[in-house]
C-alpha cells in the first residue's frame, strides 16, 4: 500500500512521508482550518500507540496534518470494535460539513445502544471550540430504531455525497437530513450492507485524491 501511495504521489507531484502513528483515513477528519477531531475510543486504544500519551499524539497529528486543535469525542460506532472493527472510527457518527460544521450522529430512542454514546459525543461538541476559537454549528442526524448502516459513513466527492443506504424505513429520513446538510450536492445512494461485508462503507474504503501541481 505505501508503495502504491508512493507512486501515486510521484504522480501528482506531491511530498510523501509515513507519519509514526497507527491510524487509518477514517480515525480523524481535518476541517483545512487547523482542527482535527477523532475519538477517544479510535486513537488512545492501547493496541494503537501503547507508547504515547494523548499530548503525544495530538503533537503528532499536528506536525504531519498541520492542525493545532484536536477536538476529542469519546465514542465511535458501538459495534466497530473487535477484529472486524475499527475500535471506534470518527467517521462511523461524524462528518464534517464545512468549518465549524459537524454533523454528528445521535440516536433519540433510549433503547437504542448508541444512545448515551451519542449524547456523551454530542456534550463534548457541544463544549468544544475549533482552532478559530469558534463554537461548532452541529447538524444532528438521527439513525433512528431501524438503521443497519452508518449514515455519517459517507464520502463526499465532486458534486456529489456517496451515502450507505440499508433498505428499510431509517434510509428515507437519513437521505432527507444529507440533501438539507448538501444542497448543492447530488445524493446517491449506494448498499451499505453489501459494502460492510466487505469491511467499512464508502468513506472507509475510497481515498481522496488530491488536485496535485502541474509537473
């Protein structure tokens, strides 16, 4: 894969480097305003970086993302845990729309178990400013009872939102929240089920490519 990202770099001209951390893409988002958020549950897991204390992962992400806010909530995903998992990625319940803009999974049925995971997540937003000191505009998506697929597991592409879709009655409201959150976007939905077989959904498994310079 680093051979691959390699050439792919000398391709668009652009510098590559392995940053000393255990992470993947979908373990943090970055606002392009000096904020990174991720999760607590993700990041400081002991089968990551056992070595390092969350000062020195912070100062890490900073040096190779060029942030200097990191903006912790506390939960991935209930069920992104174990081999097939993740250990909770940021973007199993999150998303960031814009600077300043996240938009955050909350489930308001009780019973569900990514309730009090989501509330927790929420407070922490809630409490938390960006690196531009500003408090975070929060557009919550509701899973609701029925959902078998992570909405915020969505890819933004040119003009475009790549959202998993279960085929059940949670999809209609989830699509309806996304094309308010994106207006200029079209939406298009995609198997998430299927796609989670695999491992992920489309945020985990495709990979922004920058514009690069001319060579």
């Amino acid at each position: 894969m680093h051979c691959c990202r390699g050439r792919l770099a000398e391709l668009f001209g652009l510098q590559f480097f392995k940053a000393p951390l255990v992470l993947e893409g979908g373990s943090f988002f970055v606002d392009g305003e000096g904020t990174v958020i991720a999760t607590e549950q993700c990041l400081l897991n002991p089968n990551r970086n056992p070595t390092l204390t969350r000062q020195q992962i912070e100062q890490r992400l900073h040096e190779h993302l060029g942030t200097t806010t990191v903006v912790w909530l506390p939960f991935g995903h209930s069920t992104d845990t174990g081999p097939a998992g993740t250990d909770g990625h940021v973007d199993g319940v999150a998303q960031f729309a814009g600077p300043a803009h996240v938009m955050l999974e909350v489930a308001s049925n009780p019973d569900s178990p990514e309730f009090e995971r989501g509330e927790q997540n929420l407070a922490r937003l809630r409490d938390a400013r960006d690196a531009a000191g500003r408090h975070f505009n929060i557009t919550i998506l509701d899973p609701g009872p029925a959902a078998t697929v992570s909405y915020a597991n969505h890819y933004l592409a040119n003009a475009a939102v790549i959202v998993p879709v279960g085929d059940n009655d949670a999809d209609g409201a989830a699509l309806a929240t996304l094309a308010a959150l994106y207006p200029d976007r079209e939406i298009v939905a995609v198997p998430g089920e299927t796609i989670a077989f695999g491992g992920g959904g489309p945020h985990c498994i495709t990979q922004q490519i920058p514009e690069g310079v001319a060579l």
